[in-house]
C-alpha cells in the first residue's frame, strides 16, 4: 500500500515536473501552478511544497533559493511562492504583448473554446498593464478572426 503511494506520488511529479526549474527555462508562473497541482493531487501540505522547491530547482534558480531567500521564505509556501514569482517573472512590455496577439492562430484540429480561452488570455496580458492599453472592441474582434483557421472563416 504505502509502496503504491510512493510510486503514484513520484508519477505524478514525473508528469509535471519533465526538468528541474532554473529560472531560465521556464515560466515561474507555470512552474508555481505545477506545484499547486502537485500538492492537490498528491495530497501534500504547504510544508511538502516548500520542501519539493528546493528538489525541483537548478541553475541559477538553485543559487538564488541557496543565497538570496530569507529562512522565513523558505518555511512558508505563500512567502516562498511571492519570493518566487518577485523574482522570476518576467517583466511584459507591450511590445511582446502585441507580437504576441498578432502571431496567434488557431490550431488546425484546436477546439474554438480552447482557442477563444488563449486568446482571451492575451488581451488580459493587455488589460493587467494597465494606462488604458486595451484596443477597442472592433480592433479585438477583427484580429479574432484573423486569427481563426481557415476552416472556421469559411463559414462567416
């Protein structure tokens, strides 16, 4: 019993976590949710969590956690999540924004609830820099379809 456990547990780790966090290979946004996840599904506690991090960490995200955070980060998960996400994410401009709105498509076999939901996402980007960044309606629609597969616009 406890063996299936064990062995269920590291499955699941296995799925979300293919290589270590480094701090330059990934967004920490979606490392920190894995971990959410991970926690959720394994049944761990935030104590588990804050143990895993420093396990799931390489690089120059390994040397930061060793160096840089404080001891009271490192026994709480919420103070050890902000300390993460102050340090790792990326600061978006609204140039990267913009080039990314403009380079969406819809994939070929993409559900349009999936899609509608990624580029929904996008314009959030938009709308979480704030100083009245969000394009109006017509703009937003028009780059929607765009940015449909050809399959869909057909069917106007």
């Amino acid at each position: 019993m406890l063996h299936s456990l064990v062995v269920g547990c590291f499955k699941i780790m296995a799925d979300l976590f293919s290589e270590p966090f480094t701090g330059t290979n990934s967004d920490v946004v979606q490392f920190v949710r894995r971990l959410k996840i991970w926690a959720l599904q394994a049944g761990k506690s935030d104590a588990d969590v804050v143990m895993m991090v420093s396990l799931l960490l390489d690089g120059p995200a390994l040397d930061w956690y060793v160096r840089l955070v404080p001891i009271e980060a490192k026994n709480y998960w919420a103070r050890l999540q902000q300390a993460l996400l102050t340090q790792f994410r990326k600061t978006e401009t609204l140039e990267a924004i913009w080039k990314d709105i403009r380079r969406v498509r819809q994939g070929y076999e993409e559900d349009i609830r999936d899609f509608i939901r990624r580029f929904e996402d996008l314009y959030r980007r938009l709308e979480r820099l704030g100083n009245n960044q969000v394009p109006p309606d017509f703009m937003k629609r028009d780059q929607f379809i765009v940015a449909l597969h050809e399959d869909i616009k057909q069917f106007r």
